[in-house]
C-alpha cells in the first residue's frame, strides 16, 4: 500500500472535497437567487411599461399629436 494513500489522508482528501462541493453549492444558489433577483425587477418594470404604452394609446384616441412619438417607438398596443 502507498504510504501516502493512508486512510486518514484519504479521509482529509473526502471531507476536503465535500466541503468544497458544499461550499460551491452554497455559491451557486446565491448566483439563482440574485439571478431570480433580477428577472424579477424585469418583470416589474415590463408590466409598468405596458401600462404606460396602453395609456399613452388610449390618450391617443382623445390626442393625435401623441401617435408620431408612438410610432417613432415602435410601440404597439398592449393585447389584454
């Protein structure tokens, strides 16, 4: 047997690679949830934005001058 391959350097070599597997877990679910974070605020700011394009069409209906900027845009009626 190799000196060096004892059982209790076996053992420090697991529990050192089990604490590194713990540890890049720990990490990676922090990377999730800030990635989660994120879409979140996404999401958020997608649903005030629609609101804002459905209410800028619905001004345009009473307002024509609104429709240029509308167009230059590109922004298209919100589908409920």
């Amino acid at each position: 047997m190799n000196k060096l391959l004892t059982p209790s350097v076996l053992s420090l070599l697991v529990g050192a690679s089990a604490m590194a597997s713990v540890i890049l877990c720990v990490m990676h679910i922090r990377s999730i949830q800030g990635t989660q974070q994120q879409l979140l605020a996404v999401q958020r700011n997608q649903a005030m934005m629609n609101g804002l394009v459905a209410d800028l069409y619905a001004y345009g209906k009473t307002n024509s001058a609104i429709r240029p900027l509308l167009d230059s845009i590109r922004a298209k009626p919100v589908q409920p």
